[in-house]
C-alpha cells in the first residue's frame, strides 16, 4: 500500500509539473500572438520559440511560427515547423491547410528553391567584392519577393558600404514595414538617420514640440505710451543722442566688440578642433561597430545558409520516406523497395523521420523480404528467371544474411549456365551458415 501510495504521489507531481509547462506555454503562446498582430514578427518569432521550449506538442505555436517565417519570405523554414506540427498532430491540424495552400501554388516550391539560391550567390559576391552584382542580383530577387527580410537587410548592407545612405533607408523601411521591431533593421536605420540628417531633424522637431508656450486667457498686452515732444526739444534730443552714441561706440562698445570678437574666434576655433577630434573618434568607433556587424552577419549568414540546406534535405527525405510508404501501401512494391534502399540510412538522425524510418525498415525486413521472395518463386515457375533473380537481389539487400535468398539466386544463375558463379554463393552459404537447412541444400546442388 505504501509503494502505492508512492507512485501515485510520483505521477500526481509528473501531471501537474506537465500542466503547468503547458500554461507557460500557453502564455508565451499568448503575447506571441500579440505581438503578431502588431506586426513586431521578429519580438513574436522569440515568445513563440520560448512557447514550444517548454511544450514542444503546442501545435497553434509551431502553426503560428511557421506563418511568421512565411510572411518574412523564409519559405522552407515555415515548411519545416508545418510538416513537424503535422506529425505531432495529423488531424484537425491548421497545417495541413497551409501545406496544401503552398503545394497547390504552381511552382512554389521551386520557387522558393531558387531564391535561396539566388540569395546565396548574391552573398558570395558581396564577400568576394562582387557588390555591384549583388546589389543587381538582390534587386531582383526582392522584385520577385519583396517581403524577404534578409535580401532587404544585406541590400541595405551594401548601400550603406557605398555610402548610399538613401537607398540603404528604402530598403530598411520595407523591413519595418513587414516587422517593426526587427532589431538588425533598427540598428542599421539609426545610422542611416544619422549620415542623412534626419536624426537631428526628428530631434528639432521633438524640441519644438515641446518648448512654445501658447498665450492664455489671464495675460494681458499693455500698449505702449509714446510722449509728445516739439520740434526743437527733437532736434536738441537727436544731437546729443548722436554725441553720445559717437563717444559710447569709440571709447566703450569698440574696444569690448573687438575683444569680443577675438574671443569668439577662439571658441571657435576650440570648438571645431574638439568637435573634429569627436567626429574622428565616432567615425573610428563606427568602423569598429561596422565590422563587428558585418563580421557577424557573415557568420550568422554562413550559418543560416548551412541550416537552409539541412531543412531542404529534411524535406526531401521526409517527401522520400512518404513516397516508400505510399507506394508499399498501394502494392507497388518494386518502387517502394528500390527508394527504400537509395537511402543512406546513417544520415537520418532527426527524430520525426528516424521513426518514420525504423518503421518503414521493420516493414521491408518482414513482409518486404517475404513478399520479394515469394514473387521471385512465382515468376520462376513462370520461366521468368531475369525478373526472378531481380527480386531475389532485393531480397537480399534488405536481409543481407539471410541465406534463403542467396540460394534461390544461385539456383536461378544454375539454371541459366552460370555455373561459377553460383557454386561461388553455394561455398558461401555453407561457410557461412552451416547449422542452416540451406547449407545442405546448397551442398546438394553443388555436387558434393
């Protein structure tokens, strides 16, 4: 009763502590889609992958997430999430209509094939000083797509490196346009305001915004009252007004306007010294943020490139793996096995396709194997020995020791005169099998 007790204690915490990621999920879940909605696609992109960090079956996320890669251009990543949230869920799946919209447009597929190519070899040239033709290469791949995100980032890129700060700022605004919190864009467009000017305008108009003060009912305009005078008192008040001013310039104002003068000439001179030693400063630190972006942009686009490719290959098997099973499914078992055995099994690692795989593996080991042997019998006793012994081959692919097919085939090469070779395969399956029933079969047809 105690162990009882125990275990039920156990899974009791095991349920809950699995509730409670779910939640978690749920929540990240939640301002993802939030964020979604307010066109902050790479803010949301983040909560999404923490959703499916602690639930990795939230479907709606993973649907989510893949829409989110689709509307940034990134096709095959959005593939990817769709055909995994497919296999954690096969039905009432929102996937299942996405794959189906992207399949059902003529060409997608290769299409977005292309561009990946394309933006590949536009990334070449900019890193072996081909950026004339990358900027024309990448002009076009954003005329056929114009929401992909990281043409429009490396195109801005590379206006920037020729100084083009307006055409670098085209660019970004598409970026923001399509997500509005894109760090990497954000960057850049503080420093594209910067060379043209516009950071210090939005500044101005920030300050004006805030420094009028409007006139309010309580204040008053008080008129000025101008006294009379005569005509002689204006003539005796001008004349004196003259001397004076006369005297004040030469003995006051022109010695202080000097000095003044020769003050501000020095400020000034201090202050363009200062402020081009502040500019040298800045323009050195930029070209150190520079190559620090642009160094880590090469690495993060090697990288992406490499898991663009790993993707692509993650579909073609997944595709390759659902053909295998469609076409043993529909009795065409001859296609089935030849694709079967095309496939370099110790390259399939992912988890979805490696039970995919072992499934498929267990099926051509049992039914397959039996199924070839028994059609290569029936052809035989048809005199069909060429379609014989081509079963009898795939037989013993799949189950390499097995010494039933081996013989059958040597039997076959017997009957069509090749002697040598058969009784080579008959010594084989004796050295190798003797406790076997068919290494006295196989004795018995060698002749001894």
């Amino acid at each position: 009763m105690g162990s009882q007790k125990r275990n039920k204690g156990i899974i009791g915490k095991k349920v809950d502590y699995s509730i409670t990621l779910n939640r978690i999920a749920n929540v990240y879940y939640n301002l993802g889609l939030e964020r979604a909605k307010l066109n902050d696609l790479s803010g949301a992109a983040e909560l999404l992958k923490k959703a499916l960090h602690f639930s990795k079956y939230q479907t709606s996320a993973r649907n989510l997430l893949g829409l989110i890669y689709y509307e940034m251009g990134e096709t095959a990543d959005a593939l990817i999430q769709w055909v995994i949230s497919m296999n954690l869920q096969p039905s009432h799946n929102r996937a299942d209509y996405y794959l189906e919209e992207v399949q059902r447009k003529p060409g997608q597929l290769e299409i977005a094939s292309q561009t990946a190519k394309k933006f590949n070899q536009a990334l070449w040239q900019a890193q072996h000083e081909g950026e004339d033709l990358a900027i024309m290469q990448l002009n076009r791949i954003i005329e056929e797509k114009p929401n992909y995100v990281k043409a429009n980032l490396l195109l801005a890129l590379l206006y920037m490196d020729k100084e083009d700060h307006v055409k670098a700022g085209r660019a970004l605004m598409k970026i923001l346009k399509i997500d509005r919190n894109n760090p990497k864009a954000l960057i850049l467009m503080d420093e594209v305001k910067h060379h043209t000017g516009r950071a210090e305008i939005e500044k101005n108009k920030l300050k004006n915004a805030f420094s009028h003060r409007q006139m309010e009912d309580d204040d008053v305009i008080l008129p000025k009252v101008k006294a009379q005078a005569t005509a002689g008192q204006v003539v005796i008040y001008l004349s004196l007004g003259l001397c004076l001013g006369l005297l004040s310039f030469w003995f006051l104002l022109l010695p202080s306007i000097r000095r003044n003068i020769n003050i501000e000439a020095n400020d000034q001179v201090i202050a363009y010294s200062q402020e081009l030693s502040e500019k040298n400063a800045s323009l050195t630190e930029l070209q150190q943020q520079y190559d620090t972006l642009s160094a880590q942009y090469e690495d993060t686009s090697t990288r992406l490139a490499a898991f663009e490719q790993q993707n692509a290959d993650f579909l073609s098997l997944y595709q390759r793996l659902t053909s295998i099973r469609n076409n043993y499914q529909e009795g065409n078992l001859v296609q089935a096995v030849t694709d079967y055995l095309s496939i370099d099994q110790s390259q399939v690692t992912e988890e979805p396709l490696l039970s995919q795989m072992n499934e498929i593996s267990q099926y051509m080991q049992n039914e397959g194997y039996d199924q070839l042997t028994s059609l290569g019998n029936s052809v035989w006793n048809a005199g069909d020995l060429d379609q014989a012994e081509q079963y009898f081959d795939m037989a013993i692919q799949i189950r390499p020791d097995d010494p039933e097919a081996q013989y059958l085939k040597a039997r076959i090469m017997q009957e069509k005169g090749q002697t040598a070779e058969a009784n080579q395969i008959f010594d084989r399956i004796v050295g190798e099998h003797p406790e076997s029933s068919y290494a006295q079969r196989a004795q018995t047809a060698r002749g001894y």
